[in-house]
C-alpha cells in the first residue's frame, strides 16, 4: 500500500467518519506518485495483476457505493431518517468475492456486505444496490430486501439470503445449501439454480470462534472426508477485531490454515490489484472440486462497529489513526490515478457523485411510505391458506407407488387391523415419501437402524439412501442442512431424537429458519416439517434428556406451527397437514411425538386394545387447529389436554363419572402453536367446570396459554383447575412420575371444583 501521510491535529477532534472522508480527499488531492499509460479495458490495471481495467473500475465504483451509504447512514441517523448504522467501512474487497461468483450462487452474507451488494447488483442490469439500501436504509416498505422489517443485505433477483444478526447463525444453512446442490442431482431434483452453483457465506473473524460458526466447520470437514461434495465458500472477512475484543495475532491463520478438508486460501482485501488473483483462485477451486474452501480475506474496520460505538473513547488517537491509514479506499484511490485510469479531477469529481447519488436516493427514501399497520408487518410472517393447504393435504394421487411401496393392495396400512403409534406415523412417512419424490428425512439413527424407537424402519430400504440417510451428531447442523434442503426446493424432514436435544440447537429455527419469510418479506421460504421425539412418562429409560416436556422453548417461536398427536391415527392424519402447510405457505413446523404412546396399545386396562387405531386412507387429515372432542354433549366437565395426558384425562374421565356421576368432555387440542383459542372458548362456554391437563412445566407451559384463552373468553368465573408438572428437571426411574400429573391428579383436581 502506499503510504499515507499523518493526519492533521485538527482531525483528532472530528467524528471518525468525518475523518475518513477527509482522509480519502486530502490523500487524492497530495498524491504524488508515478502514473503508468493508461491499460485498455481487458489489460491489467498494474502490471502483473489479474484485475483488468474493467474489473477495476466496476469494483471501485462499488467500493464508493459502498462507503458513501455507510458516511450517509452516519449523517442521517440523528435526523432520524436512518435506523441502522453497521457499516462495510473497510470490508469493501469483498466485492472482488461478488464480481467472481454469480448471482445464482447463493449468497449468505454478514452485516459488512455492502461492496459485495453494490458489486453483485451489476449482474442484472437495471437494478440499483443505491436506491436499493436507502429504502432499507430507511425502513421503507418500498425496501425490495425486507419491506421495511428490518435493515437486511438480501435479493431475490440476485439470490441472496437474507440474514438477522444472530452471531455465525446462517453458517449452518450455508453449508446445508451446497450439500443441497449436490444432493439434488443424487435424487433427480430439479434445482432453481445451475447445477455448479457453489454457496457462499460471509462472516468476521470474531464470529468464526463461535460454537455454530464451529459446527459448521467441522461438518464441512466432516463431508468431504468421506468424498461427498459440499461446495459451500465460506468468506472471512478478518479485520482483527470483534467490537471492542481483538482477535490475536495472526489467529485466524493459525486456526484454518491447517486444517484437513477445509481448503485455505488467503487474499489481500484491502488491494484490489494484489487480492483479485487470490480471491479468484478460492473461488475456482470451490466450483471446480466441489470441496469446502476457506477464503481468509484481510479486511479492516473503518468508523468503528456502528454508529453508537465511539472508538476514541476505548482506543487511542494513534492507533485510530493507524488503523484509517489501512483504509481500502486510499489504495483503490492509488490504483486508479496510478493506472491513468483517473485523474485526481475525476476521481474527486466521482467521489463526489456518489455521494450525491447516496444522499438524493436517502432523501427519496424517507419520503416513502413505512409500516404502519399491523397486518402488513405480520403478513410475511405466517402465511396460511387454509384451503389450499387442505386440499393439498388430501391429495393423494400416488397410488400405483403405495402399492410398490407397501407391497400390493392387500398390504396398504389402512386394509390391516388396528396399530398402535409408532407404526402409523411409519405409514405415514412411507405414504408422504411416495406423495412427495423431493423429501428428505435425516437425523441421527434414523436410517439402517430406523431411529431409537424404529418410527423410520424400512424407510431406508424402500427409499434408499438418497433420501433417508444419518448424520453426524449434530442438532444445529441437521436444522442447517433442513433450511439448506428448503432453500433449494426439497421438502425435509429433519428428526431431532429427543427434545432436549433441540434446545442446543434452538437458534436454527428461532433466528434462520422461521424468520426468513418475515425479513424477506415473503420472497424465500425453507419449508420443513421436523419431528421429535418427546415428552415424558417412559418407563424404565428415561432421565431428564429422554424425558424433556419444554414445549415452550417452541412455542415462542414466531411463526413456528406445533402438532402433538397422542394417538396413531391423529398422528398421521396431522402429518399429511404439516407437509402441505410445509408445501403450500413454506411453514416451519415441529412434530412432537409423544415417547411413551408410540407402543401404548392399551386405555383402560390391560389387553383392552383401546389406543390401538385403524390407519386413516391417505386422503384424510386434520386441519390446522381442529381439536379431537370426546364425549361432546358432556357438560359437567370439561378437560383441555394433549399428548400423553389425553389418554390420562379419558381415564379420569371415566373415575368420575363411576365416583360422582359427572359426564366429562375430553378436549384433545393437537395443535399447540397457534392454540385454537376460539375452540377453547367454545367447549369451556359449553361446560360447568374446567381442568387444564398439562404435563410441561407449571412456569410458562401450555397450560398458561390454555387458561389464559379461557379467561379472556369471559369464562374465567368458572370453577377452574390446573394440573401440571413440578418446575424440575426430570429425574431417572421411579422418581420421574413425582414430577409428572398422573390420573389421579386430574381426577383430584377435577373433584375439587365440586
């Protein structure tokens, strides 16, 4: 780089984005330096580079874009016409990433993406990354990225996936997107992109220490020490600092460089001419061997994390100063007067219009319209079409593969006896996988060994491994590769083995995968329908992990749709309509199946058959929100229930009408999230007393929505109980079922409303 002269006293006082300006200015108007003959438009812009003339000044113009609409966002925030302020101030040679991919590479990108924007925008002709970020910006709902949700790098048009803020969090469905590419060609899929795509993911160095950043790693290694191909660049934008926290020395180097099945390359960001070589060389080697690269790009950090972070009160002026002699921008500046492709009128005459172009885009931004309205904020959020979905749940015109499948007419589930659970909802998948050629289920055990309970035996077999396969033991990365699966239009069906285990993964959903319709503003979408293992009351295995009933780290979700079915019949019929809200609106939905009824056979007393039931023909299902009632004229007793403690309240059921003549209503919600609030109002309207059974928590269980439905119903007078479990951890053998409701609670707490 060249070198730059100190900075003058008199800036020491100035905001550093005002300093940075100056700077670029000050540095053009002293240069001083050797021009060489203009190159033509395809010759090197310095000898000895790969950077052509043309490539140079496409870069450098979206290097200005880039840091225009970062000093505007600074000037703007205090006027209040500007609400985000992270900018791409010394990350702008991530453009060169843009200029050698292609905008049907899928794109994951960090928060310091702007050159990377600008650049990608020149693939289409007529779209402008200028207006384009002002209106989000601005949190207009004109933002073509998010409508004003929130201020997010993202296109449809140019494929890139829109992310939050959620350290290292879309690094998973990065590398699920490349495996993707690759399994589609595996299963005959029909990809939206080239099937050479590659995808690509950008993040800090700071966040590459993260647990999800790790997962992700190792799972890219993970792959490709087996010889599958997962074509994922993943971009490290190294800028030696995390906010205030400084990486070491040289530690991203140390930590990837070495590393097996993960292919390191370096690349100057900060020079245009040196880094375009290297930056080119990671990206063919991605496309060409289909491995996982490490791109390890030296970046800076210019005007501080955000607007509210006043470096000059945590780091001294000389190494401000320091740090803003490495800014990208000065040496482009040298690059272009030392080609001849700029003189130091044009360039500042240039610089010039770029900001004018920023500013101008700014002030039409804020004049456009904003959200405000509820419906409009939430309407990318949970989109539902209840009757497409119910027709696309009954759909059922597979039926020469059911007959393969199951092995003839005389085999189809629904001509057998009566199965209990697991069995069912194993008919059930063969039945959607036959539905659906583009599914996908996965998970750890789920293939050879069909799961830890066999719900997936046989799948493996009839469906191969293609589509039904293992995973390393990994919950974040099979919810990454779920959302990686969705991204390319497969219909996944991830497994999670127990509900504990979803906590360590939690994040997937709550901060990618259910929030990509609401910041895309409708535009992407990862349909998923993932089932877990759940709930308590498994006798003779168990323990906190395999008996885990925190529902309400899912039912917080937004968006997120939660079925729980206690019986086989239920089961399968409320799959069919996960899958079509899945296929229909793009939902992410959860499947919680309940542990201890996939083998129960018996209601009442032993040998009576009672929880056994007839697999229901594959056009039948459950619409979304529709509750089971059992015994609907009783009035003297209403039960609110779900999962293992429908079966519970049905005994109760029967104890008090044998102890007091009550006749009890049983109310199978099925549907925990969204809780059908309406029917909850109705069937406590219809009834004399009320009991909420409920074996999650007594703190924010399903049992809290439950009354609180009730009470702002205007049914909250009535005589109300509600049975729950001990707000505990589940402890092993006979100990659990202190902590869990059994009949006898429900029946006493129903008996105590006399």
């Amino acid at each position: 780089m060249s070198a730059v002269a100190p900075i003058p006293a008199r800036h020491k006082s100035l905001n550093r984005a005002e300093v940075c300006d100056q700077n670029f200015i000050e540095f053009v108007r002293d240069w001083s330096g050797h021009t060489h003959k203009r190159p033509a438009q395809d010759e090197p812009v310095l000898p000895g580079s790969l950077c052509t003339a043309a490539d140079f000044i496409a870069l450098f113009e979206s290097q200005l874009i880039s840091r225009h609409l970062d000093l505007m966002a600074r000037v703007l925030r205090v006027k209040q016409k500007v609400f985000y302020t992270i900018g791409s101030s010394g990350h702008e040679g991530n453009a060169m990433v843009a200029r050698l991919t292609r905008h049907t590479d899928p794109a994951f990108l960090h928060y310091r993406s702007g050159g990377f924007m600008a650049e990608r925008f020149r693939k289409i002709p007529g779209m402008d990354p200028i207006m384009d970020s002002a209106l989000s910006f601005a949190a207009s709902k004109d933002d073509p990225a998010s409508g004003g949700r929130h201020k997010v790098w993202g296109s449809k048009p140019l494929w890139v996936l829109p992310q939050t803020s959620t350290i290292a969090s879309h690094l998973p469905k990065a590398l699920g997107t490349a495996v993707a590419i690759e399994q589609a060609r595996r299963i005959g899929h029909k990809l939206p992109i080239p099937d050479d795509s590659i995808a690509i993911c950008s993040f800090g160095d700071a966040s590459a220490n993260h647990a999800t950043a790790q997962t992700a790693f190792n799972t890219a290694q993970w792959t490709a020490y087996q010889k599958l191909p997962a074509p994922v660049l993943y971009v490290c934008e190294d800028n030696g600092i995390g906010i205030s926290v400084k990486t070491p020395t040289d530690w991203i180097s140390a930590s990837f460089s070495g590393r097996r099945d993960l292919d390191y390359f370096a690349a100057n960001g900060l020079d245009l001419a040196e880094g375009y070589e290297q930056v080119a060389r990671a990206v063919y080697h991605c496309r060409t061997t289909r491995r996982p690269t490490f791109l390890h790009l030296r970046t800076t950090r210019i005007m501080g994390h955000a607007g509210t972070d006043f470096e000059i009160e945590w780091r001294s002026v000389e190494e401000l100063m320091a740090v803003e002699a490495t800014d990208p921008l000065l040496r482009s500046a040298a690059i272009a007067l030392e080609s001849g492709l700029y003189s130091k009128d044009t360039l500042l005459s240039r610089y010039e219009a770029v900001r004018q172009k920023c500013f101008a885009a700014a002030d039409e931004a804020d004049r456009r319209p904003k959200l405000t309205d509820l419906a409009e904020v939430l309407a990318p959020l949970a989109p539902y079409h209840p009757n497409q979905v119910n027709l696309e749940a009954k759909r059922a015109d597979y039926a020469e593969k059911r007959l393969a499948v199951f092995g003839g007419e005389e085999k189809l589930p629904e001509k057998l006896a009566p199965r209990h659970m697991a069995i069912q909802i194993n008919n059930a998948l063969h039945d959607l996988f036959c539905k659906y050629p583009e599914s996908l289920l996965f998970g750890e055990d789920v293939a050879q060994k069909g799961g830890v309970y066999t719900v997936t035996k046989g799948l493996h077999k009839a469906f191969k491994g293609n589509r039904v396969f293992n995973t390393l033991l990994d919950e974040t990365m099979i919810l990454g590769l779920a959302q990686g699966y969705a991204n390319m239009g497969m219909l996944p069906l991830p497994e999670i083995q127990y509900l504990a285990y979803f906590h360590n993964a939690c994040d997937q959903i709550r901060g990618e995968a259910c929030s990509l319709q609401f910041f895309s503003n409708g535009q992407f979408r990862n349909p998923m329908v993932m089932r877990i293992a759940s709930l308590g009351y498994q006798k003779g295995f168990g323990g906190h992990f395999h008996n885990d009933t925190s529902i309400t780290a899912l039912r917080d979700i937004p968006g997120l749709v939660v079925g729980c079915p206690s019986r086989g019949d239920d089961a399968a019929m409320m799959l069919r309509t996960l899958t079509a809200l899945a296929k229909v609106d793009g939902r992410v939905c959860a499947f919680l199946e309940p542990i201890a009824l996939y083998m129960t056979k018996d209601l009442y007393e032993p040998g009576d058959s009672q929880w056994l039931t007839a697999y229901p023909a594959p056009d039948q299902h459950i619409p979304l929100g529709e509750e089971r009632v059992y015994s609907p004229g009783a009035k003297d007793l209403v039960i609110f229930c779900y999962g293992n403690t429908v079966p519970m309240s049905l005994r109760a059921a029967k104890a008090l009408e044998a102890s007091r003549g009550w006749k009890t209503r049983v109310v199978d919600l099925r549907w925990l999230q969204p809780l059908n609030e309406a029917a909850i109002a109705r069937h406590a309207g219809d009834c004399a007393r009320i009991v909420v059974a409920d074996e999650g928590r007594r703190s924010a269980g399903v049992g809290e929505g439950i009354v609180t439905a009730v009470v702002e119903s205007g049914n909250g007078a009535k005589p109300l109980k509600r049975v729950v479990g001990v707000d505990t951890y589940t402890p092993l053998a006979g100990a659990a079922f202190l902590v869990l409701p059994s009949d006898d609670d429900i029946a006493a707490a129903a008996a105590s409303l006399a």
